[in-house]
C-alpha cells in the first residue's frame, strides 16, 4: 500500500521481498475468507484497538477509512459485501484474485519487484543504504527513503521471523518483545478431558477476563487447551494476565442464555437419585463438552453445594498456563514503539527510514481490524515519504 501511495506521487519505487512471491501471509489470511474489514461505525470501530494506540489508528484510518478500503477494492474490480456478523469479504471469498488484480496495477504503475530478496541490514552507518541476500548473492541497493514492512512473528515460515528487532534495536530504536496475539492457550486438562473431548468446540458461551465485559461466542477444545474466535477475542487481556502473574483465567458463563436466578433455581431443584449430569442435563440442558468443563474446572467440592455449583456454570474459572508460542498465532503483538516514530511513522532515531504495519507495537482482533489497520498505515507510511521526497501528498 506504501508503494500504490508512493507510485500515484510520481516516486520511482522497488519493493524486496524476502519470499518467491508477494502477499503470502495475506493469502493465508484469506484462506477461509478474506475478511477485509468491518461496516461498523467509525467510533466502535476504533474502540477494538488497544487504548494505547487508538490515537495513532485514528489517524491512519483518516488516510484510508474501512468504507475508502472498500472503494479501493472496488476500484480493483473486487466487489465487497456484509455478512450477517458486520464483517466485510470480497464477493468471491478470497484474496487471491485481489492480490493478482493489485499486483498488475502495481507493476502497470512502475513499480519494481525484487523476490527472494532478504533484508540484511545496512551497508553503512548511512540508513539509505541496504543489504540483502539474494539468489545471486548478497546485493546492495540505495534510495532516498526506505519503507520497512517487516511484519511481526508470527508464520515465520511466510516471512515475517522477526529477525528484524535486533538490527533496529542495534540502531538505538526501542523495541518491545514480539508476543502472540489471537492466539490459543495451553491448559492442563486432565488425561479424560484430553482424550474424550479435544477439538469439540463449545457453543454459545461468554467469556471474560478479569473484571471484564463479558463476551458471547465459542471456541474449541485442543489437545494442549483452547483455541478459536472467542479465546482470540479474549488473547490480549489473557497474555497480559499471564505475564503479570504467571497464568491466566478466563472466567466462563457457560449458559449465558440462562439468569443467574434460574440456574440457582434449577441447580438446587431435587435431584433425587440422578447424578449430576442427568439433573444438569433435565434441568438446564447443560450436557456433553460443557459438563465436562464444569466437571473439569469446577472445585470438586462445589458439587456438595448446589448455590456454589451455580456460581460455577455462571462463572467457571478456566486456569490457562500461557499462550501457544508466537509462530502459532494469527498476528503478534509487540514491535516498534509508536513513541520512536513521527505522526507520518519515520522513526526518529533514522531519518528516512519508516515502519509500517504488524511490525509497530499496537494489537488488534480479528474481524478485519488487523488487515484495515495495516492497509491505513502503510497508506500513512506512503504519504509520509512522498512529503518527505517533495512531491504531492496523495
């Protein structure tokens, strides 16, 4: 996107790419669906960032808003459209056809592709002059202005391995440690919950961490512990329990459909001679892989006390030892500081060099608010050097 902004202002521009082709890690993203971005309002749209970065975010989504996203893909003959969740795909579904329709304009536009082109670091104490490995071995190349788009840690294996912090770190650039985000969790289930239940998904649940909001959705039982889009929604505020104190809780209501007052109710209601799970099951419809987290995660001694009990299906207590490590994850968090870069994201420790997209240190969901914020920045990235280089601001 620095590039489309950069050739549109007249620049003479060359993209290196580490990988034989461009967009890997955006081809996975599109592997289920491309979820390109989110029809909600600005405000709400903004409020799915962390707290922190939402002033920076705001800024890159006035160069390039989620509607103007839409436009641009339209404008590369890919219709969008909204699902029923708000989220916006492409027509087809994938990102494939986008990114052969974005490629061509790209290179219709002057711009020069350098695969298997792997960034080294610099040749000199000067930031204008690069090196890379290459198939024909290491090569140097020089510009008036460099756009890093180096990614984060996650998928190593399409690019992005993090082994960028050190060179910058080397350059005085502050750096926080890359971590994963939307990320599964590892938990130490019990050998029965492990072999009878792992990749069961439990439905129509809500979740919260801490004090939080409580949150509707689902997520999936593994082998190692718990994955899946409501874990993901949750991974932010679950990482930064676990680095605080070593683990991690995510506190679940495992009938959220259902008041407080009701299951207090049916849970203390005679059971006779029924077991546990034949009452539950009667009385509240609570069976199969939800049962079998209560039993795994509520105190044993909780099934002595039907009011405990019924705390428990409203407020399990899920213990999760830490997060799946950062290649497994969909995105990561950590990275630049936004405090090392200017509001047109050139770093204040390298004059001319700028960075853009996962490797800055902000963190989103999923939903399509990673994708349009990595698009909006590079956009800012792009402008940003065509002031710097004199020419128009697109």
């Amino acid at each position: 996107m620095a590039a489309e902004v950069l050739a549109a202002a007249g620049a003479r521009v060359n993209v290196y790419d580490a990988m034989p082709s461009a967009g890997r890690k955006f081809l996975l993203a599109g592997r289920g669906g491309l979820n390109l971005t989110h029809s909600e309002p600005l405000p709400a749209f903004l409020g799915r960032y962390d707290a922190a970065a939402q002033p920076r975010i705001e800024r890159w989504l006035r160069a390039l808003s989620p509607q103007a996203l839409r436009e641009w893909a339209q404008g590369l003959g890919v219709q969008t459209f909204v699902g029923t969740s708000g989220r916006v795909f492409p027509q087809e579904m994938k990102a494939a056809p986008l990114l052969r329709a974005w490629m061509a304009r790209l290179r219709g536009a002057g711009v020069q592709f350098h695969m298997r082109h792997r960034w080294l670091g610099w040749m000199t104490d000067q930031a204008s002059e690069l090196r890379f490995s290459s198939p024909q071995g290491d090569v140097s190349a020089s510009a008036d202005a460099v756009v890093l788009a180096l990614g984060g840690a996650s998928w190593a294996r399409l690019g992005s391995d993090g082994a960028w912090v050190s060179m910058l770190r080397g350059r005085g650039v502050g750096v926080n440690d890359l971590l994963p985000s939307n990320c599964g969790f590892d938990a130490d289930w019990t050998p029965f919950l492990r072999e009878r239940h792992a990749g069961e998904p439990v439905k129509a649940v809500a979740a919260r961490v801490g004090q939080g909001a409580m949150r509707r959705g689902e997520f999936i039982l593994t082998a190692s512990g718990v994955e899946g889009g409501l874990v993901y929604a949750l991974s932010a505020g679950l990482r930064d329990q676990w680095r605080q104190q070593g683990y991690a809780e995510m506190r679940v209501d495992l009938l959220p459909q259902a008041d407080a007052e009701r299951v207090a109710r049916d849970v203390a209601y005679p059971r006779g001679a029924r077991s546990w799970s034949s009452h539950l099951q009667s009385r509240l419809g609570l069976k199969g892989v939800k049962m079998a987290l209560l039993r795994e995660c509520a105190p044993a001694e909780a099934f002595d006390h039907p009011a405990w009990l019924a705390r428990c299906i409203k407020d399990l207590p899920v213990r999760l030892s830490g997060p799946r490590p950062v290649d497994e994850a969909i995105s990561s968090a950590g990275g630049v500081r936004l405090d090392e870069v200017d509001e047109d994201l050139q770093l204040r420790r390298l004059p001319g060099v700028f960075c853009t997209g996962e490797m800055l240190d902000w963190d989103a969901p999923t939903g399509g608010y990673l994708l349009t914020a990595c698009f909006a920045a590079g956009s800012t990235a792009g402008a940003g050097v065509a002031v710097k280089l004199g020419l128009a601001r697109p």
